[in-house]
C-alpha cells in the first residue's frame, strides 16, 4: 500500500518493503524514466527479504501518483534530480545506512548522487541499466516508442500506473530528443568521483544501451565495478528474468552489508549469517 511524502512542497507516492526492524540497512529504489512504485513490481519485496533490509520506493515528480511537473522538463533533470531532490528525500524518511537502486534514469540519478554528495550513509550503488551519456542506439529506441505512444494503446498502459501519463511520458520522452541533451547528459565526471562499490546489471538484449555504458564505468571509476549481463533479457532484466537478476543484487548488496560489515553494528538475520563467515 502506498503513502505519501512531501519535498519542497510536492506530493511524493512512496512505499515501504520488507519486515525488517528500523534500525536495519534501507535500499532506496530509483524507478526507470517512466516508471513508478507499482513499476518495481514485487521486486523491492524480494529484494527486501534476499537482504534482510527495509526497502523505500518512491514515484518521482511527474510519475505514479506523484504530483506533475512542468513541462518541458529541464535537460538536466537527472542531474537536478540527484542535487536538489534526493539529499532531502533521505533525510526525509531518516536514511541512516544503505545502498541505492536504480533503474535506467533511476541508475542515471543514482551514479550522480554518489559522484557528487559523497554521503558516507550510502555504502553501494545498483545500476540496472544505466545511462552515462547519449547514444545514437538508445534515442533511436526512444524515437520509436514515441511513435507508437501516438498510435498504439501505450498510453492506456501508462495509465495503469500513472494518474498523468502525458506528464510522465512527454516530460521523459521529450527531454530525451531534445537536440541540446547529448550535451547536458554526460556523466564522467561523475564516475570519476564515485567511491563506493558499483554493481552494473545489463541485459543482453537492451534496445536502450550498449556495453559501452559499461565500459566508461571501469574506464573513470576509482571505486570497484562490478557488471553483470542477464541472458535473454531487455531493458528490465529485474522483470524479465527475475530470479537471475535478484540473485546479482541480492548477492553482491549481501557482501557490501553483511561480509564487508558496512551495516555497521546491525546484525544480519538468520538466512544471511553465512556472510559473516565469508
């Protein structure tokens, strides 16, 4: 069931996941660029009990049932996103210890959160497909899912999960075909200052990104990266092939908490003891 929480003024969706008791590791999801708490699925509750933390989605401003924004949305809304927004939200839900999630953008914002905040709370970050800068193969993707938003039923499917899919859509899809934003979406500088572990999860078979995503990460990055590729999977492995793609997080958020003690003076609970001895 989901809530709501307010930042600046606007009215965020938010949910919480998992049993774990407060004092544990939170996992903060950053949904895909047109995506929302009901996108995640039931994802962040696997997650929350593979890990044994306390899982936190939110729907950013103009998705879910968050309130709109403006449009057209500025270029650097990722970038404004990770400065101005999230550093509040986490104060906000009393984030003490964790690691972040994200999916597509929701990886854009989290990779340029850690690469300019440098917030000792956050121990890792998740990057599920992720997007570093500007490639020819993934605007061609977005070109054409904005022709079919006009034509097809997509909207009708949006709005499942949107209260506003115009909003959601046009906010995301424009900015994104904007000419000015190969410009403004660059991220290496970002990567260079990142000193956390990084986990990168692609799919084979992502139309929106290639593997030089990828490799810009273990070209500039200092911190350690790790990547996985998912068989048989498009831009959502997490969906698509959930059981491999929660094994990967789960697995390398496990070490970072639990082998590596990054939970501090949390213990883990039962099923997870065997890191400790890892």
């Amino acid at each position: 069931m989901t809530d709501f929480i307010e930042i600046d003024g606007v009215k965020l969706e938010c949910a919480w996941f998992g049993d774990a008791p407060t004092n544990a590791p939170t996992l903060v999801m950053l949904h895909e660029g047109l995506g929302s708490v009901s996108i995640w699925r039931d994802y962040p509750q696997a997650l929350a009990q593979a890990t044994g933390t306390r899982v936190f989605a939110f729907s950013r401003a103009g998705y879910g049932k968050s309130d709109p924004v403006k449009l057209p949305r500025p270029l650097d809304f990722m970038q404004r996103e990770a400065r101005d927004v999230l550093p509040k939200l986490l104060d906000k839900i009393k984030f003490r210890r964790g690691l972040l999630v994200g999916h597509s953008d929701g990886g854009t914002i989290a990779a340029a959160y850690a690469g300019t905040m440098q917030d000792h709370r956050v121990r890792g970050v998740v990057l599920i497909e992720p997007h570093f800068f500007v490639e020819e193969f993934n605007l061609k993707s977005i070109r054409k899912i904005t022709t079919e938003y006009k034509v097809s039923d997509l909207r009708e499917k949006l709005a499942r999960h949107h209260d506003n899919p115009d909003n959601a859509f046009w906010g995301w899809s424009g900015a994104w075909l904007d000419p000015g934003f190969e410009r403004v979406l660059n991220l290496r500088e970002e990567l260079i200052h990142i000193r956390v572990p990084i986990l990168i999860v692609k799919g084979e078979n992502d139309p929106y990104a290639t593997m030089e995503q990828v490799w810009l990460a273990e070209r500039e990055c200092y911190c350690p990266v790790e990547y996985i590729v998912i068989g048989d999977a498009a831009h959502a492995p997490h969906r698509e092939k959930p059981a491999e793609t929660l094994g990967a997080t789960a697995g390398f958020i496990n070490r970072i908490l639990w082998s590596h003690r990054e939970a501090g003076s949390v213990e883990p609970p039962p099923h997870l003891r065997q890191y400790l001895s890892a």
